[in-house]
C-alpha cells in the first residue's frame, strides 16, 4: 500500500469519472472523499483537512478557475497539492490553470494509472507532512489555532491572546458542542491548585469573547453548569 492513509478529494461532476478514480486511488491505499459539486467540497473542508485535491475546472455554476485561485489563496489550504483534472485541453488553459495556482494539469481522457502515478510524484515533492495537519484546528469559516506556535488567527489577523486565554480556546474548540465545568476547565489549566477560584474562568472566557470581537458569540455560558464553543448564533 503506497497511499499511507492519505486522503485525497476528487471535486468532478461526473459520477463514471469518480468511481474510476475512487477504484485506482483506494487500491494504492489511498484515503478517498469524492463530491459532484462545490458547495459539498466547501462543506466538507470546513469538517477535515485534504491531503491532496483533485479538481475539475468544468462545474455547473462554478468557475473552476476562481475554485483554484479562492483554495490556493487560503492559508489554511495553500500547502494542500492541487492537481485539475479537465477537458480544457489548450496552452491557454494550462498556462491559466498552473498561474492560479494548480501543482498539476492533467486532461481529459486521462490515464488512471497516469494520474495515480502522479499522486504519489506530488506528495513526494511536497514538503507537507500530514502531522502538520494535526497541529491545525479549524472553528467554522474565519477562526483557526496554531497548535504548536500557540497563536491563534482569526483570518489572516493573529490574535493577541495569552497563554491561558489560547489554552481555554484549545480545549472549548477540540470538542465543539460539550459543555466544560469551570471545575473541569481549572483543572485542564492548572490542575487541582485550590488557590484558584471558579471565577477566575469568568475572567479569562470575558476577555477573550473581547478579543475575538464580532465571533465572541462562539462561546456560550450554559448557566449553571460552564462554558462550551458552539457555531450556531443562538
């Protein structure tokens, strides 16, 4: 197995090209997600980060182009290896294709073992290592941790947050939608020191609900019980 557990999304509106692609991708031990659509993709990146996107250029109401450029452009995705797989078959096309930002240009009809063989090529080159991906979390579209540089973005805008403040944001948005006891959140931050008291939590989650200015709503008190990170408004 060559694939080392990689997940690899196809993006094609065509259902005969996916299943071939899924088949010879899976059987190289690849990790597979396929989508007939960008809105599904969309979603989809907002749950798990890719290892490596296969995209066509040619989808209904959407400029597979501008998809190339928007992904590239993100810092969350710009390590991510791009390869578009379409019919567009001119200079011109390639040119723009490879411009917007695309590691890789193959066209249709394409070779299936071609394209396997040029998977395993781009993930050789690549300086992106999966682990890396695991130092990422992600909380809903503009929201996102450095886990290892203990910074915390909020798009590309980094947050002046301290130590404690980004340590409460960690826990709250590794495990969405729970509801942590200041008891439990103290204990996470500094153990079972009696000297500190529930309301210092109080303090720190209203600093940093300032901090995060317009997204402080992300986190919400549930009386009586403690604080958890949630996306939904109310």
């Amino acid at each position: 197995m060559d694939g080392k557990s990689r997940l690899v999304v196809v993006v094609d509106d065509e259902p005969d090209i996916l299943e071939l692609i899924e088949i010879y991708l899976t059987s190289s031990g690849y990790d597979v997600e396929l989508f007939e659509d960008i809105p599904s993709f969309y979603s989809f990146l907002k749950k798990k980060m890719p290892d490596l996107v296969i995209l066509d250029l040619m989808l209904p109401g959407y400029d597979g182009l501008e998809v190339c450029r928007d992904f590239r452009g993100d810092i969350l995705y710009k390590h991510i290896p791009l390869i578009i797989l379409t019919a567009k078959a001119s200079e011109t096309d390639r040119v723009l294709g490879l411009e917007m930002g695309a590691d890789d240009y193959i066209v249709k009809p394409f070779s299936p073992r071609e394209l396997v063989a040029r998977v395993k090529n781009l993930f050789k080159r690549t300086t992106f290592i999966k682990e890396n991906v695991n130092d990422i979390l992600k909380i809903g579209d503009e929201l996102w941790l450095d886990i290892k540089g203990y910074r915390a973005y909020q798009r590309e805008k980094v947050l002046d947050l301290t130590t404690t403040e980004f340590k409460i944001l960690k826990m709250l948005g590794r495990r969405m939608g729970i509801v942590f006891s200041r008891e439990e959140i103290l204990s996470h931050l500094w153990g079972y020191e009696k000297s500190v008291l529930d309301r210092t939590v109080d303090v720190h989650i209203r600093n940093l609900r300032e901090k995060l200015g317009n997204l402080g709503y992300l986190i919400k008190n549930v009386r009586g019980v403690g604080y958890k990170l949630d996306l939904l408004l109310s």
